[in-house]
C-alpha cells in the first residue's frame, strides 16, 4: 500500500547551525514515523553550505528561500504543491506559515509555544512588535483548525490565544533514554549546571546574581555554566561585578558527552528561563541522576513535578531559591528520593514513545 505523504514546514531543519530543540524534536518524531507508515517531506530556509536538496534520515529534506522572508516562500510552496501531500504539519514557531489561507489540504499546526509579551525582552521594538502582532494573527486565520502542543502549559496558551480546546492535542517531546545515563559521581564540593543558549530571556543571570547568598549557604558551591550567545559578555560582566568568579565557570559550547559528564557530577541543574515550551533539558539531567530547580512559568512547571522529580520556585523569590537549593542540598536522603523519581520518570518518555503519540495524532487527522 502506498505511503501517505506529509509536508512538514519548519523554519530550519536539522542540519541547520541554529537548529535547536524544536527541529530535535521534529526530527526525532517524523523519521519514526517516515520509517513506518508515512513518507515524509521537511521544507526549510536555505542554508550556505547545504544543498537545497537532499535525504536526511529517510527524509527527503528541501531548502529554499532566505531565513529573513522563509515564511512568504513556505507559503507560496504550500499553495503550489499541496496536491502532492495528504498533509501539511506546520511549525507555529514566533512568524505563522499561514497554510489555511492558500491550502486545502489537512493540516495541523505544531505550537512549541508563543513568545507573546515576552519577545519585548529578547529582540528590538520593531521586531518584536511584528512577531508579537503575527502571534496574535493566529486566532483569526486558524480558527477551527487542529493543533499539536508541546506541553500542557502551551496547549492552555493556544486555548488563549482564542483556540477551542477541543481542537488540541499534546504530543511532548521524547529523549535518548539510552544515552542519558549518570556517568560521572557527584562533585564535592557541590555543583550547579546551567545548559542553554545565553540569551536574555533564558535568564541565567538570575542563577549568577544567587551566587553570593548561595556561597554563604553552601560553602564551596561552584555553578557551571554550558552554551553560547549573545548574552555572554553581559553575563561576565555580571560575575565579576558580584565577585563570584572563583565560584562560576563558563564552559562554553559542549559537546553532548560534554553535556552529559556536567549533568551526572552536577548536584542540581538549574533551569531559569522565563519562556520554555517544555524544558527537555530537565529530563536529560533527571537521566543523568540529577534533579532540576527550575522557574515556575510554563512549560518548565510541565517538565518538572514539584516535589517528586524536582523543584520549582518563584523568580521574583532570589532568596526562596537559595535557601531551598541550600535545604535540598543538605538533606541528602530527599536528594535520592528526589533523583530516584525524576529518572523513574524520565524513563518512561523515550522518542519510540512519543512518535507512536504522535502517529495517533496524525491518524486521527487524516480520518
């Protein structure tokens, strides 16, 4: 029986030198899914160095259009050749594709999660202000169309954004639960991970301003920092302003052995972010042994189960954060327990999993 055939629109695919969790988690998904029971096209901006047309993973990969003006090409390939496809994906990430406008083909339109007020805080006033109008675009031109979320957090923010609720489906991301594993003890004295782009709105700044108060609390504590970005420089200026430099190490970019290493010995990884859809970094530490302390805002509250597998505390709190960090890190039997369940957890949400989720969604969508 011949393939039914899928067109999945994202901004960048894998290969892309920015990608990042949201084409992991596209990539991860649909070549399960393409193996299986579906053929599957991933439409992408083109990338200097990639060609324009190739097979990634049993997927036939296409690039075209500039980064900048992606969304008009995506959209005038979707109205060309949407007779070739039995289904369009399309990921609603910051400027919206706008399918239902110029497709009649099915559809369902995958929401990591919306930036809304918070793109104010990451980007410059005219940007913002477009992606944040686009966003709000979404409740008129895809009213009565079906939706994927990431997480529960996201599905309640496509519910206000003026969508039906009946109309969403949460399908989360999945992990390697065969490579993340603990791999290394845990340092003494303790370390703290931060793993993430240095960005402004990931919010590291708020883990290096706890440090002074955390270093009284825990003497010898020592916070890792892993990525790059823009944000780094600022962030620098930041440690040595507070006099935390022997207790704060920017790592860089790593690798993902690299990565791994830094979550198994860490004591605890520290998820600050204002915006997340999900947090799968919060899984990968809870693989590698280590429980997350993360913000309380959405999609982070969804990846983490306050008190179970993790710790959740309040931005706006700097000193609830430290003296809790300090509390856990002091009661070494709720730090197992804790651990135990964050990996028991953990466990149960491999890519196989998740893809079969996924699958189910599809399923329904065609029918």
């Amino acid at each position: 029986m011949e393939k039914k055939k899928i067109l999945l629109i994202n901004w960048r695919d894998i290969k892309n030198p920015e990608a990042g969790g949201a084409e992991l988690y596209f990539h991860e998904i649909f070549k399960r899914i393409n193996a299986r029971n579906y053929e599957v096209t991933v439409l992408s901006h083109s990338v200097k160095g990639l060609p324009d047309e190739e097979v990634v993973d049993g997927m036939r990969t296409i690039r075209t259009g500039n980064k900048f003006l992606f969304n008009y090409t995506a959209h005038r390939y979707a109205r060309k050749h949407q007779h070739e496809y039995d289904l369009i994906v399309e990921d609603l990430n910051k400027i919206p594709f706008f399918t239902p406008c110029n497709t009649k083909v099915k559809r369902l339109h995958m929401v990591m999660h919306f930036f809304r007020k918070s793109i104010f805080r990451e980007t410059f006033f005219p940007m913002a202000l477009y992606v944040y109008l686009m966003e709000r675009a979404v409740a008129l031109f895809y009213k009565g169309e079906k939706f994927l979320a990431i997480s529960q957090s996201t599905a309640d923010e496509i519910v206000d954004m003026g969508i039906k609720a009946k109309w969403i489906e949460v399908v989360e991301p999945g992990i390697d639960t065969e490579y993340f594993h603990p791999t290394q003890p845990k340092s003494d004295p303790p370390v703290i991970s931060y793993v993430g782009r240095l960005m402004k709105y990931k919010n590291a700044q708020f883990v290096i301003n706890a440090m002074p108060r955390l270093r009284e609390l825990v003497p010898g504590i020592v916070l890792e920092v892993a990525g790059g970005g823009d944000y780094r420089g600022e962030l620098e200026k930041l440690v040595d302003k507070l006099g935390v430099r022997d207790s704060v190490k920017f790592l860089g970019r790593v690798s993902e052995d690299e990565k791994r290493d830094l979550l198994s010995r860490s004591s605890l990884f520290i998820n600050p972010s204002f915006k997340e859809g999900w947090g799968i970094n919060n899984i990968e530490a809870n693989l590698c042994g280590t429980i997350s302390m993360s913000n309380n805002v959405a999609g982070l509250k969804d990846s983490v189960v306050d008190g179970v597998t993790g710790l959740l505390y309040e931005n706006d709190d700097p000193e609830g954060f430290c003296e809790k960090a300090a509390a856990v890190l002091h009661d070494k039997d709720r730090l197992f327990e804790l651990e135990r369940n964050a990996r028991e957890r953990a466990l149960t949400m491999s890519w196989d999993a998740m893809s079969e989720k996924m699958e189910k969604v599809i399923e329904k969508a065609l029918n």
